[in-house]
C-alpha cells in the first residue's frame, strides 16, 4: 500500500477526468489520475464536435493554444441517408444550444494537449495501468486498487467511460441495456486542406459539421471537417444491430460510397477506424452519481444527448468534471466526503445544463425528426430545445 492519501483519485483520463484533475490540482490538492491507455486519448474514439462554453470557463481562451482543427460555422441536416436525400444548410450561430463557439476536434491530440495542462497545474498522471476496483469500507469508497498496488483517497472520482465496470462492481449502475447505448462506427479520411475547403466550400479555418438522420434507414450518419481529414461515421441503436443483413462496418461502407457523399470523400486516405458506445439512454440511464467517497462524471455518468441536429457529450464531459471538482474542493473544506456532502455535485448537474438536456434529449430528437426545418432551421430547431426544454 502506498504511504501517501491523495486528496482525489480520478479514473479515466478523458475529458471529464481531466478537467476534474485540473480544477483539483489548481487549488493546491493532490490529485492523482489513472488511465488505462497509453495516453490521453489514446482510446478515445469520440469524434468530432467539442462545444467550448464549458472549457473556457475551466481554460480561459483555450482554444488559441489548443489543437482545434476548425470552428464550426456551418451546419448541414439531411433527412435520409438512401436514395433520396434532403438537405438544409444553415449558419452555426443561428441555433443557440449552446451559446457560444464550437470547434471540430481529434481527440487523440486534443486530449494529450488537456492532459498536459493538469500535469501543469501539479496533477499526477500515470498511464498503461488498469483499476481493477475500488477500496471501501461500511460502504465508503477510500481508494483504488490497482494490480497489487492500493493507494487511498479522500474521494474517487470515476470518469472511465460508459461500461464504468467500477461502477457496476458498486452497484451504481447497470450494464447499458441495448436500447440505451447506441453502436458509432467512425472512420478519419485524410484529404489535404485545400481539397476540403474546395469541396465543403469553407475557407481556411471554417469547419462544417452535417447530420444525417437516417429516415427509412436502421442508421444515422455524421461528417466533420478537421483541417485536413474528415471524421464520418454512422450510428444505430445497439438493440437494432440484429434487425438488419448488413453489419454495422457495412453500413458505413454503403454511407461512403452514396452518390452525395462519394466525390466528397474521394481520394481521401483511411487514417484511423474505431467504433464504441455512446449513451443515449436519458434519463433512464442515469446511475447513482454519488455517494460516500466517490462521484461519477461524464460517459460513466451517462451525460450524452442525441439532439438530432447535433451530438452533446463533451461538453457535458467537461462540465461534469467541472462540477465534480468543486463538490470535492467544497467537501474539502468541511472536511467532510459522506454521500450527503457530495450531494451538492447532483444538486449542482440539475442547475447546470446538463440534467435539463439529458432528460430532454430524446424529445428535442423526435421534434426535429418530425420535420418543420426545411423554412427556417434554426428557428425550428430552437423551438424543438424549447419543447424539450432544453437550453
């Protein structure tokens, strides 16, 4: 057993562990933060849209010394990925969810740069090491376990994606049933810069990000533009993999090769393939966020929204760890880390935005499927967040 407590120990080395570590290690705690890959984002297989409202309130201005790969600017929605496709074209700013800038990033980069912030602010990071569980006592989280090493903690905090096996060994959550997570496919295709600003018509700089809802379809789609690659994909509901001839790896190939989307992509170079879960079970599939000694952020904690028109989880990433650091700074303080004193960390997800768009999210989906955009798609889109009563 190591000699030294930590004041935290973080789990996972994304978005939300990071920003957790971070926050912590800025007020002078001592935080240690384990991560299974190699590097921070070494796994992650996220791609594409990071909105910044959240990071530049943790990162002032992160985005001038960040690897963003360009702001998005403009948006497209198609409904339907077969033969027959309709497409709407709209400016960013005009969709207020959230307000504020968003950047096309690869988190492989991005999160390696986060990462390298928390080491600055006086985090340890250590990586290539598994937790296998945790250490409690009378029902208190006090540490982890890792290998034959054990080291304690006045609070863990789990941010180790969304099959978090630490959280199901504490009975905080289930596994995700299949019609909660839904199976994304992405590939990352290298095309020089010049050659995507020609065909998505941007200028240096200027990102684009279209969604596909697959209308008649078993799957939706997504492209990104990055500064010389191009992250698409497909998604479907885990509970539908079994409801169609076509493996999901197939349905990507077919989305590539449709006529609108083929001379977008072609000549391009396979740079990375991934696919994962994305938990877009709202509000059914939230755990137990809390409880003696431990809090759960980000993906572990179910913090995604398929809005239709875009994809929320970063931020929500962000946000979370955000949160989860100040419920611990606060507990800290009194000296106190029961579940009623971390408490306050869900008390203070409901005040933010993210409980209100989780819960949400399938209603503002459904709005926007049912159509109406075609006029005035941020108007519509607005009044789908309204209905849903998300902002």
């Amino acid at each position: 057993m190591s000699d030294e407590r930590f004041d935290c120990i973080i789990v996972g080395g994304g978005l939300a562990g990071l920003t957790a570590a971070y926050v912590l290690a800025g007020e002078g705690q001592e935080v240690l933060l384990v991560e299974k890959g190699n590097y921070s984002g070494a796994k992650n297989m996220t791609g594409g849209r990071l909105y910044g409202h959240s990071l530049n309130r943790v990162v002032a201005d992160f985005a001038e010394r960040a690897p963003v790969e360009r702001k998005i600017v403009k948006e497209r929605l198609s409904r339907g990925v077969g033969e027959n496709m309709s497409t709407v074209e709209y400016d960013s700013a005009g969709v207020a969810c959230p307000p504020g800038e968003s950047y096309a990033v690869l988190r492989g980069k991005f999160d390696r740069w986060l990462a390298d912030q928390a080491e600055e602010q006086g985090a340890m990071l250590i990586y290539g090491v598994r937790v296998d569980s945790l250490l409690e006592e009378d029902g208190k989280v006090y540490g982890v376990v890792a290998g034959d090493e054990e080291m304690e903690a006045n609070v863990v905090i789990l941010a180790d994606g969304v099959n978090s096996l630490l959280a199901q060994k504490l009975g905080y959550k289930s596994q995700p049933l299949a019609s909660q997570a839904t199976v994304g496919v992405k590939e990352i295709i290298s095309l020089s810069e010049e050659t995507i600003n020609e065909r998505f018509n941007l200028a240096s700089g200027e990102g684009l990000a279209w969604m596909f809802l697959g209308d008649g379809q078993v799957y939706d789609a997504f492209i990104y533009t990055n500064k010389d690659s191009v992250s698409v994909g497909v998604t479907m509901m885990a509970e539908d993999v079994d409801k169609t001839e076509s493996s999901v790896p197939q349905m990507l190939e077919d989305f590539k090769n449709h006529p609108q989307i083929a001379p977008l992509l072609e000549g391009g170079r396979l740079m990375e393939y991934s696919a994962h879960l994305i938990p877009e079970g709202g509000e059914s599939m939230l755990p137990k966020l809390y409880g003696d000694g431990v809090l759960l952020a980000g993906d572990a904690a179910a913090l995604c929204a398929n809005l239709g028109f875009t994809l929320r989880g970063m931020d929500m990433a962000v946000e979370s760890g955000l949160l989860a650091a100040q419920t611990v700074l606060a507990a800290k303080e009194k000296g106190d880390f029961s579940a009623a004193a971390l408490s306050a960390y869900e008390q203070a997800l409901n005040e933010s935005f993210i409980l209100n768009c989780v819960k949400g999210g399938e209603a503002c989906r459904e709005a926007v499927k049912a159509g109406g955009y075609e006029g005035d798609p941020a108007s519509a889109f607005n009044a789908a967040m309204d209905k849903a009563g998300i902002r």
